[in-house]
C-alpha cells in the first residue's frame, strides 16, 4: 500500500481505472442478461438501454456491451501475452549486450538498427497472410514487433551497470559472465524492465488491435476490440453505438496504460540512487 501511495496521483488513478476495465471484462460473463454470441432476433439494432441491452445491439441482435467486454478479455489478454514475450526478448538481448561491450555489443546494436529499418508491421502482416493464424503466431509476430525500443533501454542501463563497482568486484572475484549477468545484472534490470512493461502493453494492444481490424487477429465468433470496430464502421449509419463503445474502451485502455507507464517511470528515476541501483546481494560466483 505504502508503495501504490507513493506513486504520482494520475498513475494511481490510471492504475485503478485499468483494475477496474480489467475486472469488469474478466467478470463479464456474470453481469448482464445476454451473452457475446447469441443474438436477440427481437432487438435487432437495438438502441443503448432498450430490452436490457445496456449498450444496445448490432445488425443480427448481438448484444453490444457483452461483446465489448469480450473483445476486452481478448485484446488485454493477447496484448498482456505478447508484450511478456517482448519483455523477455528485450531483456535477455540487451542484458546480454550491455554486460559483454566490445565487439560483441557493437554488433548486437548493429542487429537492432537492422530489425529498426525494417517495415516491422509490414511483415507481421505479411506472417498472419501467409501461414495458418494461430494464437501461438500471433503472440510471436506482436512480440517481435515491440521488443526493439526495451531491448535499446535494456543495453544502455546494462552497459552503465558494467562499469559499476560491485559488477566489477565480481569480476576481479572471478565471477563468469553468466554469472555477472545473472546475479548481478537481470536483478537490477528488472524494476526497469517492469516499468517498460506497461509502456510496450499499450503497443501490444494497439497493434493487436490493428490486425483485428484488418481481420488479422483472432476470427470470429470472439472478436478483439480491433475487430469490434471493423464491424462498427459497417454499421456506423444504422447503429454508430456499435462502434462508440469499443472503440471508448479502447481509447481509455490506451491512455491510461501510457499515463501509468509514465507515471511508474517518473517514480522510479526518484526512487532509484545517484550511483545506479543498489546491487542486490548475489550467491557466491
């Protein structure tokens, strides 16, 4: 508690706000009368609040706000998986990068700059066209899209742990590379790493998002938010709710990741020392 009230008020507020958008699109299948796939023949188009559709219906009867949340277990969960996939990549890669120098960093940089100029997205795309989709592809292909700038952030704070003083008194101890990297380096990463998690997430999802759109995500009858607003903008004359309400979750879900993203890294520039953070107490090397 002590820690959640230390962070800046519009991170808390953003931090309890996605609680709440979370906890309601996990909880979804208890509230409300109508399912997400089912559709009501004697509401078709329905407006917000008639016959207890609360967010009113599509063209076939579908029930809008069950739909949306649907879309939101979806979007979140995917985005949340693929941006743990980054995490690990940018993590291990710049970690490893950072801590060797030399050479080995200078062609390690020179590898990102690479995957930097491709059209990343343009080959994602291109993957989900290709190859049968799956959700197993999909979290590779997001993955793959996001890790670039965290794997930049993690070898520049890496390269600044390896000139610091306990990581070269591991060093002159004997301690091996795997073990600088693993006792002394990943456990210094990782509260950077985890602040990074929550401005990579709203890439994630964005991008999820965007593929849904293009019917590149995960196919019906479970639509993501992306593929909710596909849907919307066929139908934004008849029922313009039907694109409104994913689209507002969405909007909300991206904005208020990308405030506590800031938020949290704010925090910990003032929680972390003048010298770096404080090395943790490694097993003997």
């Amino acid at each position: 508690m002590r820690s959640f009230m230390s962070l800046p008020p519009l991170a808390r507020t953003c931090l309890l706000v996605l609680a709440a958008l979370a906890a309601l699109c996990w909880l979804a299948p208890l509230l409300g009368r109508y399912g997400p796939i089912l559709p009501d023949w004697d509401a078709l188009s329905a407006r917000p609040g008639t016959a207890g559709h609360w967010f009113g219906t599509d063209a076939i009867g579908r029930d809008v706000f069950a739909r949306t949340l649907a879309g939101g277990r979806l979007s979140l969960g995917i985005g949340l998986l693929a941006s743990v996939v980054a995490l690990v990549i940018g993590l291990g890669y710049g970690a490893i990068a950072g801590l060797a120098g030399g050479w080995v960093e200078r062609l390690m940089v020179r590898v990102l700059d690479v995957f930097s100029a491709l059209p990343f997205l343009l080959v994602v795309i291109l993957l989900l066209t290709l190859f049968e989709r799956s959700l197993l592809l999909l979290l590779a292909a997001i993955g793959g899209y996001v890790w670039i700038d965290l794997a930049r952030v993690m070898r520049a704070e890496a390269a600044r742990l390896r000139e610091a003083p306990f990581v070269l008194a591991a060093q002159a101890a004997g301690a091996s590379f795997g073990q600088r990297l693993r006792w002394h380096v990943l456990p210094n990463l990782m509260p950077l790493a985890f602040v990074y998690l929550g401005l990579i997430l709203p890439q994630a999802i964005l991008v999820e998002s965007f593929l849904g759109f293009l019917g590149l995500s995960i196919d019906e009858p479970s639509s993501s938010w992306g593929g909710l607003l596909a849907e919307g903008v066929q139908e934004l004359d008849s029922a313009p709710w039907t694109l409104l309400f994913p689209a507002g979750f969405l909007v909300t879900t991206l904005a208020a990741f990308q405030f506590l993203g800031d938020g949290l890294r704010d925090w910990l520039d003032v929680h972390r020392s003048p010298q770096g953070d404080a090395p943790r107490q490694a097993a003997a090397a």
